[in-house]
C-alpha cells in the first residue's frame, strides 16, 4: 500500500490542478497489474470523472481487484460505479438500486469512521445528481441536501479536509435563495484559502460570479469576483481555471453587450487543448444554445453534433439526450416538423430519464402545435405539464403551462376563458417563485388574447404598461428579448387601431432592442414585418416606401438564406416579388420587363424553398401529412398566381404554360409519388442495370417498413432512405424515377414524344387548362410540337363559382342536369374557343382548376353539340399525373385478369345484374352482395388488369382521406386504397354514386378516391362526377364495354368512352346530361 501513496499522491496533485494531459503520460506508464490496486483504480477513476472520461473511468472500476480490499474502499467503489454509470446514459433507478444495494450489504460496524465519512460522498453525490434529473422525490432530495452539512463536518474532524470542501460546494450550491447561495460560496471561499486549498476557492469564487451573472449582478462586481478566481488560479497553477475565468468573461460579454461569440470559440479550443472534456461538452452546449438564441441556426447544428460526438466518444452518455432534445428543437426552427417528431417519439423510446422524457413530450406538443394538429398538441403538452409537477420542476411546468395555454385559445378561438384562466394561475405561481422571465411571458400572452376580445383595450395596454415595467428588471439577452416582444405586441395593438405610424415606430423600436442585444432572428423577423409595412403602404408613397421595402426585406432574406430557414425565405421572396409586380404599374415597358424577370426569378427560388419543405411530407410515409401539405400549398397557390399572373403580362405564353404546369405538378407529386409502380420503360431499363434494380429493391423494402414502423423507429429508417436515395439520384436510371416522383414535368420539347399517337388510327391530343389570371379567366391550349395559345374568356371565375353553387351543387345538380339542362349553356362560353382551336376528332385533356372541377365540362356545347360528341376526352389534374400514367403502360394487350364487384350492400340489383354479365363477357366470376367483402376486395385485386365497382360511394367533405367506397362487411376509404400494394390495374371503374367528386384544396389536389386508386398503382380510373341513375349508369358500362371490342381488349380508353356515351344518349329516356354526363375518365387512356 505504501508504495502507492506516492503514485496516488501524484494523480491527486495532476487531477486537483486539471493538468489532464500529464495525467494522462502518468496512468499510461502504469502496468495493468499496478493499476487494478483498488485504491490506485479508485484514483485514476475519479480523476477520468474529473476530466470527463467517463468511458476510462469505468474500465478503472471495473478492473479493480476487490478481493482483499478493505469494506470501505470496495463499497466506495461500487458507489463510483453507480455514479458513472449514472453518467454513462445508464437508467437512473437502475444506479441507485445498485449503490443502495451495496450500501446495505456493508455492516456499519465493518468501517472506520473516516471511512464511513468518505463512503457517504459518492453516495450523496449520486443522490443530488439523481434529483437534479428529478428522479427521487422531492423528500429524498432534500433529505439528502440536509446530510450535508453533518457529512462536512465529520469529514471535517476525520481531517478529510478536501472531500468536506467538496461537500460544502455542493451544499452551498443547494441553498434555497440566491442571497444564502452566495453567502455560503463567500464562506466556503474563506475556509477553502485558510485551508491553503487555494483551486477550490477558486472553484466557490467562480461558482459566485456564475450565479451573480445569471441574477444581473453589476459589472464591477462579477469583475472583481472574477478577478479574485484568476488570481487563486495562478496561485495554485491551475491549467484549466483560467479558461473557466475567460469563458465568464466571454459569456458576460456575450449576455450583458451581445458580443460575438469568438472568445467563446477560443475558450473551445483552450479546453481542446487541455484535454478537459467536461468544460468542452459544456460549452458546446452553450454555444449550441447561444447561437440558437442568436438564429444562427448552421453554427448551432455543429455545435450539437460535435457535443453529441463527444458525448459518445467519452462515455458521457448521459448528455445524449439533451442533444437529442437539443436536435428535435433545431429541426423545428428548420421546418422539419415530421423528423423532429419521429426523432421524440425514438427519444421516448429510448430515454432512461423522467426529466428527458418530459422534454420530449413538451417538443412534440411544440411540433404539433407548428402542424395546427391541436388536439394532439395539447394532449402532448398536457402529459408534459403533469410530468414536471410531479417531479416538482415548477420552472419547466411554467413553460409548459404557457404553450399549452396558447393551444387551447386555439383549439377553442374566441372563447379564451381557459387559457386565461391557466396563464393567471401560473402567473401567480412564478411570482412567488420570483421568476420575473416566466411571469412576463405569460402577460404577454394574455395581451395578445385580450386584444381579440372587444372592449379589452384599455386592459392590454395597462397589462403592456406592467409588463415592461417588470421586464426592466431583467438584463442581457433574455430582458431584450422579453421588451422586444412587448413593443411587437404594441404594433399588434396599433394594427388594430388602425394606426400604421404607431405600428412602424413599434416594430422599430423591437428591432432596435433585438439588435442591441445581437438576437438576430427575432432583428430579422422585425425587418420582415417592417418591409411588409411599407408593401402595404406602397400607394401612399411609391418611391420612398418601395426602397424602404425592398431593403428590409431583403435584409431579413439574407438572414433567413444563411440559417436555412426556407419557409420564411419563401415568404419573403414572395413579398419581394409581389413589390416589383405593384412596381410595374408605375414603370414603362422595358422596365416593366426587366422588373417582371426578376420577380420571376424570385418566385422560382420560393418555389425551391417551398419544394424543399413539402419534401419532408413524403407520400407513404405518413398519411396524415397530406392536411399539412395543404396547408403549405396555401403559401405555393399565392406563389404560383403571382408568378402566372406575372408571366401572363410580361413573357412568351410558353413561360406562362411552364408556371401553370408547374403549381398542378407540385400539388400532386406527393400523392402519386413513393410507392407508386415504375414505368415500363424503367422496368425495362433495371432489368439490364443489376445495381440499379438492387437500389430499387431496397427502396422498396425500406417504404414498407416505414409504412409499418411505429413512430419511434421512423427516424432511424428515414436517415437510411434519404441516404440510400441520394445514392439512387447519381445512378442515370434511377435519376428518371426519382424525377418522375417529385413531380417534374415534361417540357415543351418532350411533350411530342410522350403524347405521340402510336398507330395511325389513334388520334392527336390537345391539352386543355383554365387559368386564373388575376380576376380574369383564360384559356391555355398546347398541342405537342406547337406554341401555347392563352385566350381570355368572357367569364370570370367568380361567376363559374357561384354557378356551381347554385345549380351543381348537391341539392340542385339533378334539377339542372335532369330538368333544366339548358341551363348549363351558361357555360358555354368555358369551351368557346375550342370550336376554333381543336380538331374535329382530337383528344382533348382537360385540367380544370378549383370550382371548374364541378363542371362537366365535356357536356358544355361546341357548335350547338355536347363537346364530348365532337372529341373524345380525358381529365386530368395536371401534366404530373398524365406523364405519371402514360409512361406506366404496358404493352400487353386486354384485360387478362378482372376483379368485378357488384351490390355490396344489397340493395341495387341492376348492379348485381350487370357484373353477372360482364362477368360473362370478361370470362371471370365476379362477387356481389354479402361476398364484396373488404378481405375479398384486397385478395382479388391482386395482379388484375380490371377492376371494375358497382355500388355505393360516399364523399366525406370535412375529412375527404375517408371518401370510401361501400362494402359487405364495411368501408373500404381513401385512406386505405392509397396503401394498398396490391393494386396494379391499368383500369379502375368505380359506377358509384359520388365516386368522382373530390373536395379541390388549394393547389388543384383533389382529396378523393381517384386519387387514392392513381396513387396505389391504377393507370386510369373511370368514375361517376355525382350521384348516377342506377339504369343509366348500368346501360353506360355495357356500352362502354361493347366498345372495347373485341371483348376484353385494350383499346383507346377515352373513344371507348366516347362511344359509350354517344350511344347511351340516344336510348329513350337518357337524352339529358343527368344520364350520361356524370362518367368521366381519368389518367391514361393506353
């Protein structure tokens, strides 16, 4: 034992001085055998704790030789091991039962009283550092916070005089006020220099200048406090002291003056370079966080890999999860809603902490809260908010309470009661608390609500008055951030008022503060805001606000470039666009050109920025993203009007034909994208590339298992897709799919080829859309190897709107189509110019857009004849979804392999009669009645070429993703039919009431079940538009049959359909569009 004291003695003196590296040269020039001494592992353990390798202290414990060492020093041991494997990410209760374990197992009677003493500090510090993740309760917490003060003193009197100062930093650390904190640290920096124990006096004059900070103690007085360490550090020739001395200076500057974060940087490196890993991964953390705060969302990401990296080669396990937390937050501020929340739920999964656990929740609620998924985020927040009382955390549950108070004024609009109710609650716990920060972030909360109800102004303002007042009392970046906010919630309140000036000086005055204290996200939100404001008031003053505008926002864009914040760089793109378009009414011609590029140009970067975004929703991932898709082609549709708009006055019609293509292409790319089949033409080209088919392969597998997964898997699994489509992307055959997927449309150069009639007797094809440009309605012809033609319409779509509403709505379709269907020539004037612009003959494909959807737009007259007499037709939402279908055909012709359902729910016998007999003419037995059911349905439809339903439809307006169709034993929704993999047919008829109808959501996406059959494999889909005649619509499907001909055929789907019509209208009593016009074929006509 003697001949280790020196060794021991040694490592103590490097340890006590953070001369890491030294000590370091002195363990590896130590045999193996020297240091499985228990009191030499002892040691070298808790110097490697010291430093921060947890991964090597660990190993010493473990290779400690027990076997003849004294009770004392092997329970100290196992004390230390529960301790670092508490720090090694191990389960919380899981180290405490094993310290606890070895605790009881050692007889009192069997130790010294010094080393009961030296026993009891392992045991203490692993208690605190349990209850600091708030995993005992708050009894055993300060049970143990009560013992330390005896512990010290007997250490004390064991002449144990290092380990009581220890325990004196931690109980002083532990005071219940800031003003018994700081006593205790001036009295324990006392005994510690009259002990001659100089590095920890330095360590409690530290500790007071952290605490003094964090409390807006003066200047001079945290210097002094500072100066005081500096000096015990050099006395005691402490490596590491003086860099914690810098890194507070570097943070007070940083806190108090918004400097920048460099001296903090050098302080990274100081720690590098002394190979002190616990001050490293502190300060990544705080680096992450500071340049959080500051929006320099790029540097804070690297900040938490590199943390998250050391955290991992050291062993310092138990910090991974506040990176992870700290990931799942960035990705919100990013946009990245879906990752974020599959990162939480993978968290939850995996977190051993209650605290950790908590967190998550409360991140998710966040994360649904940004996806307007209310119920969700208030159930989240709610779980959150329970958990942090329970553990007693009273400051996270105040935060919490906050944000689940803003989600329920949201979830029930102008009812605020509740909210209100739960701010005022808190608002009275954080002042008792003293936590000013808390208190005025929810007064401005509650501002902000009361400013919705009438009558409450004076109120808010007295709240703003009291609020600010209050937020005087706080310092650096958080008493900044809490006034920059009120002066917001003023120009709020001077908005409301109607007070543009008020508003402006507000909005400046926030900006002001925000940029005294370097926080520059919340400086360039304000430049938006501002920006906008002189958009708004362009007309007033053209020349002095249009530069005002146009600086602003573009300085908020540059922010939001560089922190890759691509959703706000997409609006203020748009506003920037948007101001060059009021620009050009005050312009001449080659201005106004010049001006409308450039607009253009912006709009094409937003549309990337938005593509980008709406990426992170991938179709077949998670379903429920379609609502958050929506919500983001808001902001595309406003995008893309603008552009059409733009482009509609300026630029060749060409460009504009690009635009419209492109905002139909975007809206549906998601939808027919992942998990759709290849094209042929790409079946053919991985069959001669092996690498390329491989790729595909486990694409594929990887999608279903996403599809499967539950959430907490999903994040994982995602990381391995987008790495292994990355790959995909630089093979040239795979390339074509992953264009083919994101919604890419063909050019004006393609266009011949892939609409190219493949024998003489098929006809040539016009594409037929109707723009909006402005309040202007037009319309766009382009036959392939041809110009566009753009035609203005006498029309507008307002009145088209308000047509549709009252004469093809739900209640009067019939009385229109059946009755008075003369009335429909009120339409006419939508397909006027095709008289002109079309051939007798061609095909048409038509793309109407929003209420034109509701039109039957083939029964409108060409010539005092129904267009569909005239050409054979086909719809389609966009050029996306027709490039999608055309380039899936096969080439095998007919109907090999038929699945017919007829008369689910028995009560339409024409329908079960009519499958009877195509059954006959198809050669395949079909299933009607009790026998459709939902099992039966996916079973048959497995590698059919026809699919053919004869029953009953429902359309869900509120909820179109359960649009279903009618089933024996059940619904069988659009939901559902978008996963079905075993759907391959190059047709699908659905003779169904309502079949066809899809609610139109912004962007030309119709929320339906064609759609859902497009999306799961269909190449074409036949559908009724409304509600059919069961002996009409059964007369239709055998003509439209007799003219696939010979039976079971495959011949051109669009004049079979034309045929069938023509011949359904003239059987008596089916002369009126309410017979023959509901049938509509969309998709493929091959």
């Amino acid at each position: 034992m003697s001949s280790q004291l020196p060794i021991i003695d040694r490592l103590k003196a490097y340890t006590r001085r953070a001369d890491y590296p030294a000590l370091a040269r002195r363990i590896a020039r130590l045999s193996s055998r020297r240091r499985a001494k228990p009191a030499l592992a002892l040691q070298i353990a808790e110097a490697y704790l010291c430093q921060g390798q947890i991964l090597l202290a660990r190993s010493a414990l473990a290779h400690a030789s027990l076997r003849r060492a004294r009770p004392g020093l092997r329970l100290r041991i196992r004390l230390e091991q529960a301790f670092a494997g508490l720090l090694a990410g191990q389960p919380i209760p899981e180290c405490l039962a094993h310290a606890e374990h070895a605790w009881n197992n050692t007889q009192s009677h069997a130790l010294t009283r010094r080393e009961r003493c030296l026993t009891e500090v392992p045991w203490r510090r692993l208690q605190l550092a349990a209850g600091a993740q708030f995993e005992i309760s708050r009894e055993q917490r300060d049970r143990a916070v009560a013992s330390l003060e005896p512990l010290a003193t007997g250490l004390e009197a064991q002449a144990c005089v290092e380990e009581a100062l220890k325990v004196r930093l931690m109980l002083a650390e532990r005071q219940p006020c800031t003003d018994q904190q700081l006593a205790a640290l001036s009295e324990l920096v006392a005994d510690a220099e009259r002990a001659d124990f100089l590095e920890w006096a330095a360590h409690a004059g530290v500790s007071r200048a952290r605490l003094m900070l964090k409390h807006a103690a003066s200047l001079t007085d945290i210097e002094a406090e500072l100066t005081a360490a500096e000096r015990r550090y050099a006395q005691a020739n402490h490596r590491q002291g003086p860099v914690e001395i810098a890194r507070l200076r570097a943070q007070l500057q940083v806190e108090r003056h918004g400097a920048s974060l460099d001296a903090l940087i050098a302080c990274l490196a100081a720690f590098r370079q002394g190979d002190n890993l616990k001050g490293e991964l502190s300060l990544l953390l705080d680096l992450a966080q500071l340049a959080l705060e500051r929006g320099d969302i790029v540097s804070a990401e690297s900040y938490r890999q590199q943390g998250q990296q050391l955290a991992h080669a050291s062993g310092m396990l138990m910090m991974r999860d506040n990176t992870l937390h700290a990931q799942a937050d960035l990705l919100q501020r990013r946009n990245h809603y879906r990752t974020a929340i599959e990162l939480c739920h993978a968290g939850l999964a995996e977190t051993h902490s209650h605290f950790i656990a908590a967190c998550l929740e409360q991140l998710l609620g966040t994360s649904y809260g940004f996806l307007k998924a209310t119920d969700k985020a208030i159930a989240h927040y709610h779980r959150a908010l329970v958990a942090f009382e329970v553990m007693g955390n009273e400051p996270s549950a105040s935060n919490v309470a906050l944000l689940l108070a803003e989600q329920l004024a949201r979830q029930q609009g102008h009812d605020t009661s509740e909210a209100i109710a739960l701010l005022v609650t808190w608002q009275r716990r954080d002042l008792a608390r003293g936590d000013i920060a808390a208190l005025l972030a929810k007064l401005e909360v509650q501002g902000q609500l009361l400013q919705i109800e009438p009558g409450m102004r004076g109120i808010v303002h007295h709240l703003l008055d009291t609020a600010e007042r209050l937020a005087g009392r706080l310092h650096g970046p958080e008493g900044a951030r809490r006034l920059g906010n009120l002066q917001q919630q003023r120009a709020l309140l001077a908005q409301r008022e109607h007070d543009p000036a008020g508003y402006l000086a507000a909005v400046l005055d926030a900006e002001g503060i925000y940029q005294a204290a370097g926080l520059a996200y919340e400086m360039a939100n304000c430049r938006y805001l501002a920006g906008i404001h002189h958009l708004d008031q362009l007309h007033h003053d053209p020349e002095r606000h249009a530069d005002s505008a146009w600086e602003a926002l573009n300085q908020a864009l540059a922010y939001y470039i560089d922190s890759g914040m691509r959703q706000q760089a997409a609006d203020a793109r748009y506003m920037l666009a948007l101001l060059l378009f009021h620009l050009m009414g005050y312009l001449d011609a080659e201005q106004c050109q010049i001006r409308s590029d450039q607009a253009l140009a912006l709009l094409a970067e937003g549309e990337a920025d938005l593509d980008a975004i709406r990426s992170d929703f991938a179709a077949g991932q998670a379903l429920t993203s379609l609502h958050v898709k929506r919500e983001l082609r808001q902001k595309s549709q406003r995008l893309y009007a603008l552009a059409i708009q733009l482009a509609a006055g300026t630029q060749p019609t060409a460009v504009t034909w690009q635009w419209v293509q492109k905002a139909k292409a975007r809206a549906l790319c998601d939808i027919l994208g992942s998990g759709a089949l290849l094209p042929a033409r790409l079946q053919s080209a991985l069959a001669v590339h092996p690498q390329a088919q491989a790729l595909a392969r486990q694409e594929h597998d990887l999608v279903a298992r996403l599809q499967q997964a539950p959430l907490e898997a999903r994040f994982a699994l995602n990381a391995k897709l987008d790495k292994l489509r990355q790959r995909m992307a630089a093979h040239p055959v795979l390339h074509d799919l992953l264009a083919l997927r994101n919604g890419e449309i063909p050019t004006l150069d393609t266009l011949p080829t892939l609409l190219a009639p493949t024998d003489a007797a098929e006809p040539s094809t016009l594409l037929v859309d109707w723009v909006t440009v402005g309040k202007r309605l037009f319309l766009m012809t382009l036959r392939p190897g041809e110009s566009p033609t753009l035609t203005p319409l006498p029309l507008s779509l307002g009145q088209v709107t308000a047509f549709v509403q009252d004469n093809l709505g739900p209640r009067y379709f019939r009385d229109t189509l059946y009755l008075n269907p003369l009335l429909l020539h009120e339409l006419d004037p939508l397909t006027a110019p095709l008289t002109r612009l079309a051939h007798p003959g061609e095909r048409l494909v038509l793309s109407p857009s929003g209420a034109l959807h509701g039109v039957p737009l083939h029964a409108l007259s060409l010539d005092d004849e129904a267009l569909i007499a005239r050409h054979p037709v086909v719809y389609s939402p966009g050029l996306g979804v027709l490039r999608h279908c055309l380039l899936r055909a096969g080439d095998t012709p007919g109907f090999q392999r038929v699945a017919l359902f007829g008369d689910p729910e028995g009560d339409l016998p024409v329908a079960a009669l009519l499958v009877t007999s195509l059954g006959k003419r198809l050669g395949a037995a079909p299933r009607w009645g009790s026998e459709v059911t939902r099992k039966a349905f996916r079973e048959q439809i497995q590698g059919c070429d026809l699919i053919h339903y004869q029953g009953h439809a429902r359309f869900n307006a509120t909820e179109p993703l359960e649009s279903h169709l009618s089933l024996a034993d059940g619904p069988l929704s659009a939901r559902e039919i978008f996963a079905l993999p075993e759907l391959a047919a190059p047709l699908v008829t659905l003779a169904a009431c309502e079949s066809a109808v899809s609610e139109i959501a912004t962007g030309d996406e119709p929320l339906g079940l064609i759609p859902a059959f497009l999306q799961a494999g269909a190449r074409a889909v036949l559908a009724t538009q409304w509600r059919t005649h069961a002996d009409s619509g059964a007369r239709l499907i055998e003509h439209f049959h007799d003219a696939l001909d010979p039976p079971g055929s495959h011949r051109d789907l669009s004049k079979a359909l034309q045929q069938a019509i023509l011949e359904t209208r003239t059987t008596p009593g089916f002369e009126t569009p309410y017979h023959w016009a509901p049938f509509i074929l969309y998709g493929g006509w091959r």
